[in-house]
C-alpha cells in the first residue's frame, strides 16, 4: 500500500512539472470540443497542436456542414469555376483539415461548395478559420446562398493582412453581423445572417482570393490562394431573455 502511494505522488509531481504531461492533461479534459461528428476523418484528435503548444482551434460543434474538415475532396465540396483545394498538411499545427483554396484561372466567381439543409426564418452563425497573411494584395471571401424564391446571397470578404472583414457586394442579403479574431497564425472570421422565409436548402461557397479590401468581386490572376480550416454552420439558439 505504502509503495503504491508512493508511485501515485511521484506520478502527480512528474505530470506538475512535465510540460509535455501538463499539455497532455489539459488535452484529454478538454478531448470532448476536438472530437469531430462523424466519419474517421472527423473523428481524429488534435491531439499534434496541442503537443505543438500552438493555438487550440475548436471545431465547430455543432455543424450543420456535412464535411468541415474535407475541403479538399471534390466529393465534398464541389470545385467550379477553376476553384480548386487541395490538402496543406500540418499548417498551423494541423495535420488534417487545413486546405488551400486556389483560382487556377482568376476567375471571379471561382469557388469550391457545398450544399445544406436549412430552416427558413432561422438565424445562423457561419465561422471559417482562415490562415493570416502579411502583405496580400487580393482577399479571400465567400458566400451561403438560400433557396428562399429571391435566392439570397449573405456574402463576405475577408483581409488576410488586417482582420478586416466586410460584406461582399455581389450579395443582395445583409448579415446580421460580421467579426473576426486572431488566432495563432489563423483568423476565425463569423457572420451571423437570418435564412429567409421559404429557405430549405443552401449553398456555401468559399472562394480563393477574387476581391478587393472593399469586398468587390473581380478578375485576378491566375493561381492566387488562401488557405482554410473548418469552416462551421450553427444555429444561434434565442436568449433565455427573449422570451
């Protein structure tokens, strides 16, 4: 008994005084907001940032996206308009998940995309992390269109130098709310929009870098890219107070 007791204390100071144990820990504590929902893919840990000591980015959860952590697989996220993704392992500490979003023609509206479920007259919050850059000239942006009868675009464009985000003007529908904040090496970039009345379905689209810092749309050159991690779609549940 004695000896076990002993080895416990020992094992306490060791975990005290072990950065990589500490880190470890505080990992497992918190296991529950890296768990994604449902492929193998989704499910992996990442449990590598946290060894890093880099910044711990939450997966959204709940997502109403089919695939945050696929950008990169065609089935997934379909790639139009000479938008394409392909995977950028272990940027900003993560092995699987981050992926660059690249127009191979400098196509205005090139894009990758994916198709949801939506409920009319709801309110959502969309969130994507999206690597900081120093000196780009040309920003990244997207857009979740509804299939209400005016087909409503909520469109965003965000600067990757400054944290700035604005609405996209190719976009009839006003967001609720815009923000971004940084995180590590990435910003985590939210808009809040309402779905409209008759909305079921829904388009969200993110774009390789297409726009101006004013979030105007238009031909670039070829081969300008961003890169991603999970972007994320959740319902904004009303306040205790609203009712």
């Amino acid at each position: 008994m004695a000896g076990r007791l002993v080895a416990r204390r020992r094992r306490r100071r060791q975990r005290r005084t072990d950065p990589v144990l500490r880190r470890r820990a505080a990992y497992q504590g918190n296991r529950r907001c890296y768990r994604q929902r449902d492929s193998k893919q989704h499910r992996q840990l990442l449990w590598p940032a946290v060894r890093s000591g880099r910044v711990r980015l939450q997966c959204g959860q709940p997502d109403q996206l089919n695939s945050p952590l696929a950008l990169a697989k065609p089935d997934a996220w379909v790639q139009q308009n000479g938008g394409t993704a392909i995977a950028a392992p272990q940027t900003g500490g993560f092995a699987t998940g981050p992926a660059t979003v690249t127009g191979t023609n400098g196509s205005a509206i090139a894009n990758i995309r994916e198709i949801i479920r939506v409920q009319g007259q709801q309110t959502y919050s969309f969130s994507d992390y999206v690597l900081a850059t120093s000196n780009a000239t040309v920003f990244p942006g997207g857009s979740i269109q509804t299939d209400d009868p005016g087909n409503t675009e909520f469109a965003w464009v965000f600067n990757t130098n400054t944290g700035a985000i604005v609405r996209g003007t190719w976009g009839a529908g006003n967001p609720v709310s815009l923000s971004a904040v940084r995180a590590g090496p990435w910003w985590k970039i939210t808009m809040t929009f309402n779905a409209p009345a008759g909305s079921n379905n829904a388009q969200v689209f993110i774009d390789p870098p297409t726009s101006s810092a004013a979030g105007v749309r238009s031909q670039q050159a070829s081969y300008l890219s961003a890169t991603h991690y999970c972007p994320a779609l959740a319902i904004v549940k009303a306040s205790a107070s609203a009712s």
